[in-house]
C-alpha cells in the first residue's frame, strides 16, 4: 500500500549506519560542480539527500505516502 516506505523500511539500518558515520566524521560530503564561466568548486551535500538518492528513495513519494496515511487515520 505504501511502496516507497517498504523500500526505506529495507535499507533503514544500513542508511542510519551510513548516516551516522557521516555526519560524526571530521569531514564535509562535497559534490564537485563545473559552472560554465566559473572554476569548478565543491558544493556540500545534505547526507539525507544523498543517501536517499544512494537508495533510490523518492522523498517526494514518502511524503505523499505520508499524507495518505495520516488522511487514512484522520478517516476512522
């Protein structure tokens, strides 16, 4: 009923570990980009972005499916 949260229910321990040693590490996750008319710089990334784009999450998909659940209870 809720696909992409059985597909985050599945990865949810591994991304949380993940997750963790990211953020408690010394260092920034960074994506190199190439402006046209500028250097190329590093640009930080939010680790729950990347993550979710690691696991092939769609946040947008969550919070929809969120909605619907809380539309479901709101109902009974």
């Amino acid at each position: 009923m809720y696909p992409e949260h059985e597909k985050l229910h599945n990865v949810v321990e591994l991304s949380q570990a993940i997750g963790e040693f990211l953020d408690l590490g010394r260092w920034t996750l960074c994506e190199l980009r190439e402006w046209d008319d500028h250097s190329p710089t590093m640009e930080p990334v939010n680790i729950q972005d990347a993550l979710a784009e690691y696991f092939e999450i769609d946040q947008e998909k969550i919070e929809r499916e969120k909605r619907a659940m809380l539309d479901a209870i709101r109902a009974q």
